[in-house]
C-alpha cells in the first residue's frame, strides 16, 4: 500500500465525520495559540480558545493526548 499525498489525506479528512471543539487557553502560557496534530505526516494546527470542527482521527489524537 502506497503512502498517501497530502491531497489524499485532506481528502481522507474531510469525509469524516466532524467535530465541534474548543481547545482551552493556557493562562500561563500566553505563547499557546496553537495545537499541532500530525495525521499521515501532514501537520494540523487547531487554534486554541476558539470553537472549531475538526474530523474524527483529530479529535480522537486530541483526545489521546489529553488536550480534550
């Protein structure tokens, strides 16, 4: 089995199912502004303190680290 393009994995990514999350600010870290997922190498910044849908292998990663 090939290794998937970046075309084929946002491809992938977008018919999954979504999700609404909200990452929580850091209050002391003001420099967190961004949560960075990496999904068949292809790197997926979330914006934390913002309301955002994100696909089901994000938000299980996000889970998995415990950032939700």
């Amino acid at each position: 089995m090939a290794i998937p393009n970046s075309e084929d994995t946002f491809a992938m990514l977008r018919k999954e199912k979504q999700y609404n999350i909200c990452i929580r600010k850091d209050e002391n870290n003001p420099n967190y502004v961004t949560e960075r997922v990496y999904v068949n190498g292809e790197c997926i910044q979330i914006p934390v303190g913002e309301d955002v849908e994100v696909p089901e292998t994000v938000f299980k990663l996000l889970r998995r680290k415990n950032i939700i």
